[in-house]
C-alpha cells in the first residue's frame, strides 16, 4: 500500500541526501586545494572552473529532488540552506567563467565525455519551492488582479488574442472566394456522379451477357489477399526489428503506466504530509518556548545573575576597579560571556586595548606615506585583480560557502547517527527545537538582566569606589549620535517619498487600470523547446564562434532570472544581475520567455514599453510619479519583472517621424539612475526585448543592460523536437507516413513561432478527426509555410556583428584574434 511505499522513499531519500551531502563536502575539501595551486593556462582554468560547476549542478539535482521529497520539518531547514548554498556557488563559478572565457555560454563535450554525463544532466531544474512554499499569495493576488481589471472592464481575452480589425472591401473579397469555391466543389461533385453513371452503362454494354470463369475470379481474389497479408506480416516484422534493436520505440511507450501513476498518488500524499509537518512545527515553536519560560526561565535568570556578579568581583579583585558595562547596541553581556571563563575574559580585554593601541600607530604612518587614487583608477585595478587572480588561483572564494564556515553547511552527523526509529512518522524532533528556544529564551532574558545587573553595578561602584561617570565622555557620545542622526537624515532627502500618503493597494490598483501591471501568462520555461549544441566545442577548436541552442538560452534565463527573484538567499549574495536583454528576430520567444520568468517565480509583471506608456503620465512631474509608484509597489510585493519591449525604441539613434508624439525616449535619461537605486535586497529585474538592437545607440544602451543574450533561430535539432512536441500538443498523431526529419530540414530559417502558427492552422477539428483513415504527411505542413517569410542567414549575420560590438562581444573578440587590434591601434596612433 501506500505507507510501505512512503517508508522506502523515506529511507531511499535519507539516503541519497547522505550521498549528496558527503560529496558537497568532499568537493568544498578540493576547492581550497585548486584555489593554492598556481595555475597560467588559462584553458586549464576553464576547465577545472567547468568541471566544478558541473559537479555542483549534479549536487543540486540531487539536493532539490531530496528537499521536495523530505517530509521532516526540521531536516528540510537544513537542506533548504545548503540547497540555497549550492545555488549560489553555481552562480558565482558561471560569473568567474564569463570573466575567463568572455562569453556568456559555453561548451562542456569534452568534460561531460571524461565524467561520463550525458547532456541532459546538465539541465538546470528551477526548484519547486519558489511556487510551492508561496502558492496561497500567488492566488490572492491574481484574485485582485482579476476582481480590478472585471471592475475596470479590460477583458483579459483581448489582451491575450488581440483581434486585427479588415476592410471592409477585403472581407468582402474573402466571403466571396469562400461562397465561390463551395459552390465549385457541389458543382465537382455532381459533375463526377454523372460521369461514374455514364461510365458504369458503357461497362455494362461492352461485357454483355459474357459468363466469366469461376475459378479464375477466386485465383485473382486469392492472389490480391494473400499479397495484402503477407505485406501487413513483412511490415509487423520490420518493426518488431527496429524495436528489437532500439530504433522505434515499443508499441505502449507513450503510454502511462501504472507504477508512474501511484508514483505520481505518493508524491501527492507527501506533499500533504509536508504541510501537515510544517504546520505542527510552527505550533511547537510557540508552545515549547512558552513552556521553557515558566519552567526554566528563572532559573537561567539567577544563573546569568550570578554568572555577571561573580565577574565584577573578580575584576575588581585583579584590575582594582568595576568594569565598564557593555552597552544594548554592542550586545550587552553576551559579548563578554560568549562560552568563555571570567578569567579568559579579563585576558581578551586586556590583549585587545595593546591591540588597538598598536593599530592605531599603524594606520597613521600608513595614511602618511600612501598617496590617494582616483575613481578611474580604483575601476581600472580592481578589473586587473580579477582577471590576475582567477589567472593565478583558478577560483575565487565563496561567499556562500566560506573557508572557515563549510563545516556549518556539511555537518548532518546529528541526524545520520541520530536513532529515529521511534520518529517512524518524520515529525519533529521537540528536543532539538527545546536546544534551539533554550538559547533564544536566554537571549530575551539577558536583555532583561542587563539593565538590572547596569543599575546594581552603578551602585556597587557609587557604594565602594565612589565613582561618578564622567561628563566629558557622554557629551561626545551626544555629539556622535547627533552626527549619525544628521546623515540619516540628509539620506532621507534624497529619497523622498512621493506617495507616502497613499497605500500600496490603492497604488496596485492604479497601475493595473493604467495597464501598467500586467497579467502574466500561464507559461512554463520547460515549454521552451529546444536542443543542445552538440558541435559547439569542436566549432571553438577552430576558432569559430557558434551561435547558441535554445537549451542554452533557456539555462541563462534560469540562472541569471528565476534563480535570483525565486530565493532572496541567493539574490542578496549572488553576482548581481540587475537588468537583462533579449535581443533576437522575431517569432524566437522572447515574450515567452519573460512570461515564463514570472510564472516560475510568481512575480508581479510591469509593462513599461514605450508603445504602453505613451500618453500616461504626462509631463516630467508625471514621469517620476510614474517610476515612483511602479518601483514602489515592485520592492513592496517582489519578486517583480519590469518588461520594456521593443527597447531599441527608447534608445533611438534617431526617432521616425510617425512615432515622435508617442516620445518613446523617455525613459532613456531614468533608466541607468534607477538602477543605481537598485540593492542587493530589492529582487527586481529589468527585462528588455528587441527585434532591431541595430536601431538604438550602442554605449547608452549597453550602460543600462548587465547582460545581453543573443536568441537565435532554432537550428536543425532543435526544429525537429518542437515539430515532434509541437503536433503532438496540438492533438496530431505522429506514425510513419510523416517525415520529420524532413520537415526540420525543409524549414531551416523558420522560428518557433512560424512552426506554431503552421501546425494550428492545418491541424483543424475536421483534420484531426480525419487522422485515422488519412495519417498526416509533411506536405500539408510545407503547403502551409511556403507562405511565410523565414529569418534569412543576413539577418542572423547583423545580429551577430551587433553583438560583436557590444563590451562583452569586443573582448572576446580581442582574446580570440589575441590582442591584434590592439597592436594595430598602437602603431596608427605612433604614426
């Protein structure tokens, strides 16, 4: 039944969790090893850099397959920081990647072959946790989304399937042709009703009264029938072959069986067991920490007490007079009895004020001796300093796994040498969470005792030394509070709120009616179809640059969008990505792409196109009014996409007089300001798309977008798995009469979007109806494209040499040639 099934995922998990675990650490153990020894090849880098980043995303499958599947509250706790941990170190291995091979995507043949993986293990999944642990707010949200536009009247129907209005003499024309073509077809087929009879009275008159033989009819009956079965056995044995040696697939492979199915019922009664878990969990956070406080909560109040008294004594007794109390924003005691004895304590302070004694006669003769540098020249090193260091060590260190504290991520020796046979149902464990709230009760209580043990220690020292604190000392404190005060105060200025009188609802409900906030499609990244570039390492072996698969642009969408917005852990750590370019033809998914953005995450979607906002918010006041409310409500309710389609038009060169009323620059001037307003806390990301990147000004344009991601048109592989997914979506039967293999390669050049819109119009209800007398065939689909223009090898070729011209594209193309150019502009400018 069900339970057993449960309890061996239960163990199978806990198991694989203990494997991945143990090869975490051993990889972390590696990583300060590769880090000391020197390394110059810079190929030798990429690839221990590659081989790493490899291994982590192995990890990671593991991990987040475990974290999905674990029901114990207090394990997931765990999983959860080292899954967010592994996250972040692939993140920050693909930045120092980009930095060594100055590209954004790269190829792994050679290392997948040596570790013997296949390509398909190096997808990147997008953890199930981003939608799942915040599912209730998600569906709150889109409810007031859909109450506001019903209330305002916009039909969410239109704006998805946008309806193109015809002349009136052109839909004329059409009814027309489709009342003369019926009237054709009626006319056809009486035509051949008279022929057949005419033909059957000439047959009839020609063969007369003649008798035929018998024996000859069953001769040719039995000729005809016996060619018919040998065929339809040759055809089943040519199959059973092809199947026989893994060809075709067997006959019930699309099929699903009943194993997937009570898989599928056990994952769905984990998933209710999880939340059940988390909910009892929360309650016993509250009622195990209530019970300790009437139980050991006074206990550890006279403790602390006696704990600080008996260490006035005994500095008095060694230094001659009281010590100086801690203060609450240093963290009171707790600073000076952080699991030590009162005798180390007196040694720490005493070495500590040599220490800063020392210190101090240190920096003055350093500020003495060491010149100021400029800005320019502080970018210019730190630059040199990364490339050194990656040259020099291979890896930098991380800042989600650092040297001193990996043992806090690794270490599960709690649980797999913990005995948890009585704990069959993988609840929690109340005395782990009783170690936990013990600490935070002592914590409360120490605040409390602190101002009690301040007041006692101000009399001890009035009663005994007679002393009285010194005037001069708390003036200048004064002084230093009043300084701070002012700075937070000129801060203030700058950031001054323009709506602080509204609420975010009222702003929420603005923009939707304005048609700012958008609703986001129900569109996954999975339904991003694509293959992988299998040639892309042999095409860089011979020094050309291969254009990208769309498997490739699907794992950066993954790694620089949905994993930043979809865990605040990573985002605040990780390489800031603040702003991202789609650039690409036409019909390549570059919509889809930012609709699936929001979708794997649940973020807010904000439309500010050009074409959107024209008209809105007039004037400069209105402007800022506008950005104000759109990136107050993005930081209130992230994570938020802000989406401007058809960029290039705000960064014209120059604007076509047709669009000069709708003034599609304005935003040119607030965009690179806006995103120097951006932290590392606020998960927001400006998403830009474009068919003409030709069309703006390069410098501008490339000032406000962080990374830029060609999306090409797909290549052979990929057309021939979305011409197999996308039929089959649609309802179409895939047999033997189709070629699919040859439709991919008749339609070289057509985007995703071409394929869509050919395989809807010719699989219609009537079509699809007729599939099991007439099986479809690759011609219907190549009558039907003919018509539609492909993207042309130029019009790749332009996006390319555009590329090229971008930071990123120019020093690539420097390491490439190796610094040639540079040799070239040299000598012009010694002439």
């Amino acid at each position: 039944g069900t339970p057993s099934l449960c309890c061996l995922a239960r163990v199978m998990y806990n198991k694989m969790w203990h494997q991945t675990q143990e090869a975490l650490g051993a990889l972390l153990d590696k990583e300060p090893q590769k880090m000391v020894e020197p390394q110059r090849n810079q190929v030798f880098i990429f690839q221990t850099l590659a081989t790493f980043y490899i291994k982590y995303v192995q990890i990671f499958r593991n991990l987040e397959n475990v974290y999905d599947q674990i029901v114990h509250p207090q394990k997931r706790i765990l999983i959860r920081k080292v899954l967010d941990g592994v996250m972040g170190r692939i993140l920050e291995l693909k930045n120092e990647m980009v930095e060594l091979e100055l590209t954004e995507f790269h190829y792994f043949d050679d290392i997948l072959q040596d570790l013997k993986l296949a390509p398909q293990q190096l997808d990147i999944p997008i953890p199930k946790y981003f939608l799942k642990e915040k599912l209730e707010v998600i569906k709150g949200r889109e409810k007031i989304l859909a109450q506001i536009l019903a209330d305002s009247g916009i039909d969410t129907s239109e704006m998805k399937f946008p309806v193109k209005s015809m002349p009136f003499d052109q839909a004329v024309k059409l009814i027309q042709i489709a009342e003369r073509a019926r009237q054709g077809r009626l006319r056809a087929l009486f035509m051949k009703q008279i022929y057949l009879q005419e033909y059957r009275a000439k047959q009839s008159k020609t063969l007369g009264k003649k008798v035929t033989d018998t024996w000859a009819a069953a001769l040719c009956i039995q000729k005809v029938w016996r060619r018919f079965h040998q065929c339809k056995k040759t055809e089943k044995l040519r199959e059973e072959e092809m199947i026989f040696l893994g060809m075709n697939p067997p006959p019930l492979f699309n099929e699903v069986s009943a194993t997937v199915i009570q898989a599928e019922k056990v994952d769905r009664l984990r998933n209710e067991v999880q939340m059940k878990h988390e909910e009892d969990y929360r309650e016993a956070l509250v009622t195990i920490k209530n019970d300790l406080k009437l139980i050991e909560g006074l206990d550890i109040k006279e403790n602390l007490q006696d704990q600080i008294r008996h260490w006035f004594i005994e500095c008095r007794n060694l230094t001659g007079t009281f010590p100086d109390y801690p203060d609450i924003e240093e963290g009171g005691s707790a600073i000076i009895f952080s699991n030590k004895t009162i005798q180390q304590v007196i040694e720490d302070i005493i070495a500590n004020q040599e220490e800063e004694e020392k210190n101090e006669k240190k920096k003055k003769k350093k500020k003495e001796k060491q010149p100021k540098k400029t800005k320019r020249q502080k970018k210019g090193t730190k630059e040199k300093n990364k490339v050194k260091y990656l040259m020099k060590n291979g890896m930098s260190p991380s800042l989600f796994f650092p040297l001193e504290g990996c043992n806090a991520y690794t270490s599960i020796e709690i649980w797999m040498n913990k005995d948890e046979s009585w704990n069959f149902s993988q609840d929690f464990d109340p005395e782990l969470i009783k170690e936990e709230k013990r600490k935070e009760l002592e914590s409360e209580i120490r605040v409390q005792v602190d101002e009690l043990m301040r007041q006692e220690l101000k009399n001890l020292k009035l009663a005994v030394d007679r002393e009285r604190e010194h005037p001069a000392k708390v003036g200048k404190k004064k002084k230093k509070k009043g300084k701070k005060g002012k700075k937070k105060e000129k801060k203030t200025k700058k950031d001054k709120d323009l709506t602080a009188d509204r609420t975010i609802e009222s702003l929420y409900k603005e923009l939707v009616e304005e048609g700012l906030l958008i609703q986001a499609l129900k569109v996954n990244l999975s339904d991003y179809i694509g293959e992988y570039s299998y040639l892309g390492t042999t095409l860089r072996q011979v020094s050309i640059e291969p254009m990208p698969s769309l498997l490739d642009v699907r794992q950066l969408i993954t790694l620089y969008g949905i994993w930043p917005l979809g865990s605040a852990a990573v985002h605040e750590k990780a390489p800031l990505v603040k702003s991202l370019l789609l650039a690409g033809p036409s019909g390549v998914g570059k919509k889809m792409l930012v609709h699936a953005i929001c979708t794997e995450t649940g973020a807010n979607l904000f439309n500010l196109s050009s074409s959107n906002i024209a008209g809105k918010y007039p004037g400069k006041n209105g402007l800022q009014m506008m950005l104000h409310a759109v990136f107050k409500v993005a930081r209130q309710l992230q994570p938020s996409v802000v989406w401007i389609e058809d960029t290039e038009k705000t960064f014209y060169k120059k604007v076509p007089n047709a669009e000069k009323t709708n003034e599609p620059k304005r935003l040119k001037r607030h965009l690179p300001q806006i995103l120097k307003l951006l932290k590392p806390d606020d998960r927001i990301l400006i998403v830009g798309t474009t068919r003409r990147p030709f069309d703006a000004e390069l410098q501008s344009f490339c000032r406000v977008y962080q990374k830029i991601i060609l999306v090409p048109r797909p290549d052979y592989a990929s057309r021939y798995v979305l011409w197999k997914q996308i039929i089959e979506r649609n309802g179409g039967v895939l047999t033997s009469a189709l070629n699919v293999s040859c439709l991919a390669k008749v339609t070289d050049g057509f985007t995703q979007g071409h394929i869509v819109k050919v395989v809807k119009a010719v699989l219609t209800d009537q079509r699809l109806r007729r599939q099991i007398h007439k099986p479809l065939t690759a011609v219907e689909f190549i009558t039907a494209i003919t018509s539609m223009d492909p993207v042309y090898k130029e019009e790749e070729e332009s996006f390319k040499n555009w590329y090229a011209k971008t930071p990123l594209g120019k020093k690539r193309a420097l390491a490439i040639t190796g610094g040639s150019t540079e040799k070239a502009k040299d000598k012009g400018k010694r002439k």
